[in-house]
C-alpha cells in the first residue's frame, strides 16, 4: 500500500519523462488508468512508475519501480 499523500506516476520517455497521470490501486492490488491524449505518443520509447506526492510532479522525484520499452 502507498503511503498517505502518495500516488503512483505513470512516465513516457523520449529524450526526457512526461507525465502520463497519476493512479494509485484497489483492494486487490490492481492499478487501471485511461489515457485520453498524450503528445506524440508514438515517439515514445519508454514508460516508468515512480511514487510521488498527491496529484503528481512535472518529472519524476520518486524511485522508478517499473520500466517498460516499446
């Protein structure tokens, strides 16, 4: 479980992070997130998860717990 104030980051990375939203998970440890609109989305060559403070940050301060390629 996240700490109170926390959420979980979703960033997709070209040259430098973006932020994709912020989401946090449910009782049974799963996570979803619609992503209605993301600039030059198929630029994009990576995604990472941080946690960071309530309603996010312009980049990442948190830990990376995931990576993902495309």
């Amino acid at each position: 479980a996240l700490p109170t104030g926390k959420v979980y980051q979703l960033w997709a990375i070209d040259d430098r992070p973006v932020s994709a939203g912020v989401f946090g998970i449910d009782a049974g440890q799963k996570g979803r997130m619609l992503i209605k609109s993301l600039p030059e989305f198929s630029r994009m060559k990576k995604f990472a998860v941080t946690v960071e403070p309530d309603g996010g940050r312009p980049q990442p301060t948190g830990a990376i717990y995931l990576v993902g390629q495309t």
